[in-house]
C-alpha cells in the first residue's frame, strides 16, 4: 500500500476542519430564533442564589439543546429547520438547593412549545404573566412552587386542554380562584395550591364539576364559605388551615384521603363517611362538629384505617364501633 502523500493528507484534515466548523455552526442555529432570545431574557432576570450552580452551563456560545441546564428540546412542527424548547426546568429540583432567585420574566410565555415548566425551589417574585396560558397552549405540567410569585392567579390559566398538573404551592399568590380554573381545563387531575396564605374568597361551586381531579390541595390559605360537592373522580383533598364552615358536603365514592381540619364547619359528622370503601385517613379535628358521632360495625368496611382524628369538636359522645388508636379520640 502506498503511503499517503502529505498534499492528500493536508486536503483531508482541511476537509474534516470545514465538516467540522459547519457541524458547530448548525448545530448553533437549530434553536429557533425565538426561543433563543427568550432563553437569553430568562436568564438576564434570574440569577443563582448563593451556593447554587444551575447557570454555570448557560453559555450562549453553545446550543442550549445541547448544554443548558434544565433544557429539553424538541422538533419544531411548522418548521423543520428549527427544535423548540419543550421542557424548561429552572432550579435543580432538590429541597435543599438554595435555587434561583430574580423576578419572574413575561418571556416565559415566549415558548410556545412548552409542555412541562417547572420552578423549584428558589426566591422569584413577580406575577404569573397573565398571557401565560393563552400563549402555551401544549403545557401539560405547570409546577412553580416554594417561591416568592405575588399576585393573582391568571383566569388565562384555564385556556390549557392538556394541562394535567398546576402546583404553584408555597408562593404569596392572593385574590380568589378563578372559577374556570376548575370547570375548564378537561385534562387537569392534579392542582396543589397550598401554603399561599393569601388566597381568599369561597371554593368555586364548579369544583363538583371537574370531570378529571383526582387531588387538591388547598391547605394553609384564606378560603371562607361553605364547601361544595365534591366531584366523584376525586382521591385526595386537604382544605386544612382555611376559614371554611358549614356542613360536611357529599363526598367522593373514590375519597382515599380527607382532610378539613383547623376550620370552622359545624353539625353532626354523618357516619356514611367512614363507610366509604376506600377512605383510610379522615381528619376532621378542631372544627366545631356537634351531636353523636356513630361509626359503623368492622363488619361494614373493609377499609384499613390509617388515621382518624375528631378531636377538639363539640361532639357529645363516640360511639366505637369500630377499634380505632384511642388516642385518635383525645
């Protein structure tokens, strides 16, 4: 075999030096333009707070695709040329990460492709920016929780037929729910909003018709009012830490977890409740619960109890039909 010729062997590495300099460069201008210049407006108005690191890969020399944190893309539909940004995950995730910190940036609503956004932990204040359902109409899962967000929560949040998760727990949002939130989004099965504190007014009457959820979460707020008929998909609920009275609503056949403690609702506890087939943790302590309270015979349910609280009540006697910890009663 002939050696290679060094002419030849120059020709070769100039050649593979130009693939590989019209490599990087494409690989540059994959992402569209817009998301691009969305992604440089995030990361002007959120910085790391100290001791976090999520930025440091942030470099816009590079492909975001290819070296952002927190960065998922995906083809764009009505142009091939470009990838969109279709998961955005700023913060690393981990409680004991100190996060981000900054205010939160109206550019957010600029990637349209989005199907998942999550924010955890970190210090953003701002709003939600009112456009944002309205302008991402593919987001599945809305997670922005354990931060400082202010604010309302934008009616334009229930403009998102494949919104499946909203838990913006743990912020300052105030003002009242909006009421579409629950009768709107088809797909929604999971809404988490506790801890917020701020978050006044009573529990829209449209909660009974949300075809899908499956948990809520409204513990730690400022609700007031009666609680409304609970929808029959429902598995999980917690009102706790609220300012809601009144009777016990009919409930859920599907209810596995119950809890309206630290309120205010009054008369008799029906005993129906302990009868449904799947519920295992009912707390429905300091209340102002009155009469009899009757619990079914063991032979009535098969349900395994985990916890039952009634304490700190108006309750005028228990009957045990059931063996429950007698601490449960205290």
């Amino acid at each position: 075999m002939s050696p290679i010729h060094p002419p030849f062997l120059f020709l070769l590495l100039l050649l593979l030096l130009l693939l590989f300099l019209f490599l990087h460069c494409s690989a540059q201008s994959l992402l569209s333009p817009t998301d691009r210049k969305a992604l440089l407006n995030i990361r002007q108005s959120l910085f790391d707070l100290p001791g976090s690191t999520f930025f440091s890969s942030w470099n816009f020399s590079s492909d975001p695709c290819l070296s952002f944190s927190g960065i998922t893309c995906s083809p764009d539909d009505d142009d091939n040329n470009f990838l969109r940004v279709s998961v955005l995950t700023l913060g690393t995730g981990l409680t004991d990460s100190p996060g981000l910190g900054g205010i939160l940036p109206t550019s957010i609503s600029n990637l349209t492709a989005l199907t998942e956004l999550v924010i955890f932990p970190g210090r953003i204040t701002g709003q939600i920016p009112t456009n944002l359902g309205g302008s991402l109409p593919l987001l599945r899962l809305l997670s922005i929780s354990s931060n400082l967000l202010l604010g309302p929560i934008p009616p334009s949040l229930s403009n998102l037929p494949f919104l499946h998760t909203l838990d913006l727990s743990q912020n300052q949002l105030q003002d009242s729910l909006p009421p579409s939130l629950l009768s709107s989004n088809p797909s929604l099965k999971v809404l988490i909003l506790a801890y917020n504190g701020g978050l006044t007014g009573p529990i829209p009457s449209q909660l009974s018709s949300a075809p899908n959820l499956l948990h809520l979460d409204l513990r730690g707020n400022s609700f007031t009012g009666f609680l409304p008929p609970l929808p029959s998909t429902l598995r999980f609920l917690s009102v706790s830490i609220n300012s809601l009275s009144g009777p016990l609503p009919p409930t859920s056949p599907a209810l596995e977890f119950l809890d309206l403690s630290n309120n205010v609702f009054s008369g008799e506890i029906p005993p129906a409740i302990f009868s449904l087939p799947r519920l295992s943790s009912i707390l429905l302590n300091d209340n102002n619960f009155s009469g009899n309270l009757f619990l079914p015979f063991s032979s009535d349910t098969t349900v395994n109890w985990a916890v039952v609280d009634v304490s700190h009540n108006m309750l005028t006697e228990i009957r045990r039909r059931v063996w429950l910890p007698p601490a449960a009663y205290t």
